[in-house]
C-alpha cells in the first residue's frame, strides 16, 4: 500500500465522514453517508435517465444516431451501461476515487451503477485492471473497489479474468486513435471464461478503447457475451481526466 493510501486510511478512521466529499463542507451527514444533502441531488441529476443512446448510454442530442456507435465504439461488446455523467460532482467523485485514493467516494456510484444492471444476469464482474506497478503507486484499483461493492449489493462474484501485462501512457494524454494503439496488446485474459456472461467494470468510459481490448482478450478464451457497466461516461470526444 502506498503512503498516500495509507494516510488516506488513517484520516477515514479519525475523521469519519466528517466532510461532504462534494462541497467538502463540515455538514451533518447521515450515518455512513458521504454527501451532504444538497450534493446527493446535485448528483441525482447527472444520472443516465434520458438523452443518451439506449445501446451504449453516451450523450446524444434527440433525433440524432450516435456517433459512438456508428464509429465502431461498442467492438467486441454486447451492451455498455453507465450510471452517470462526467460532469460536476459525478467527476469529482471519480476523482477522489482515482487519485485520492478515498475508497469511500466509490459508494455512491457503485451504488447506481448496481441500478443500471437491476435484473440482468451475469455470471461475473471483472474489473478492468491496472498494470501492477500502477496500482502499488496509486494504493488501490478503483475498478476492483467499485466491482467489489457492486457485489456486495447485488450478489454478482468478481472474477479478476484479465491482467494488464504491460504498462502504457496514461489514456487522457492521447486522441483517440493513439488511445486504441496504446492498448492493443496490453491485456490478457488469465482464465476460462467459456460460455460465460461478463460485465466489465470501469470508473469512467470516453472512446472505451481499453474496455475494447479488454472485451476482446475475453471473447479469445471463450466469453459468451461481454457488457461493459461504467460509473461515468463522457461526452463523445471528451477528456476525462484532469
């Protein structure tokens, strides 16, 4: 464990809850809540309830096909869920989550993200994975946090099917065409999932050339069907990292 989750630890168990993880506001919270009242409808409305693609869930405008999936951007998956926007506290949320590392930020996304999937089934979550050196410096895997508590509430097992077998530059700093050759050939699928029904787990989804290749190495060992559930998903094109 790194020393920034270390410290992050420590400061959980001293300060529980002490702060609003949105407005960072020394608010009374609800027992083992982290939003404050106002920030838990500020992110109520960044949730995927319309205007984006049945399929796939990015943004559209009414009337218009979408782009993400006319461009090839569901490859190799059957279905893309995703509990919200990358936008406002949403964003702050996955970012706390990523780098903070504040494992606590995950709750109210995983929380929606197990919504989305209300009465689908699955045989097996499987986190998207880190490189391992990433994820010694970095304290924890946000992906494994989120599927780890996606199944506790919905009784879906994780299954750590894929392993990153090199490491590569960090998605945000490239367009998308750099995005998809960055990836290519840096997972592998460790175990038979033959026959299998998977649900990839992500924090945030943009072009989803890693959940791609993720998809594909699953499909090699015998994946029945690959769906990809994301906390956020940004805009066609966006950024999503700072």
């Amino acid at each position: 464990m790194s020393l920034n989750a270390l410290i992050a630890k420590i400061a959980d168990l001293i300060f529980p809850s002490a702060r609003c993880l949105g407005c960072d506001e020394p608010r009374d919270l609800e027992e083992g809540a982290c939003l404050c009242a106002e920030c838990r409808e500020e992110l109520e409305s960044l949730r995927t309830l319309d205007k984006v693609c049945p399929n796939c869930q990015s943004p559209i405008k009414k009337g218009h096909p979408c782009a993400y999936c006319l461009n090839g951007g569901m490859e190799g998956l059957d279905r893309a869920y995703a509990a919200f926007l990358y936008h406002g506290l949403a964003q702050k949320l996955v970012i706390a989550l990523k780098f903070g590392p504040i494992e606590k930020a995950a709750e109210p996304l995983s929380r929606e993200m197990a919504l989305q999937i209300s009465g689908v089934r699955f045989d097996a979550l499987v986190p998207v994975p880190l490189y391992q050196i990433n994820e010694r410096e970095r304290g924890m895997n946000q992906s494994r946090v989120l599927a780890n508590q996606i199944s506790e509430l919905t009784g879906i097992p994780v299954l750590e099917a894929v392993k990153k077998i090199r490491r590569t530059k960090r998605q945000s700093s490239l367009g998308a065409k750099d995005r998809k050759e960055n990836v290519k050939g840096a997972f592998e699928c460790a175990l038979n999932v033959s026959g299998m029904e998977l649900l990839l787990i992500d924090d945030v989804r943009t072009t989803g050339s890693t959940a791609r290749e993720c998809a594909k190495q699953l499909r090699i060992k015998g994946a029945k069907s690959v769906c990809l559930l994301s906390a956020t998903v940004a805009g066609h094109g966006e950024k999503h990292e700072p």
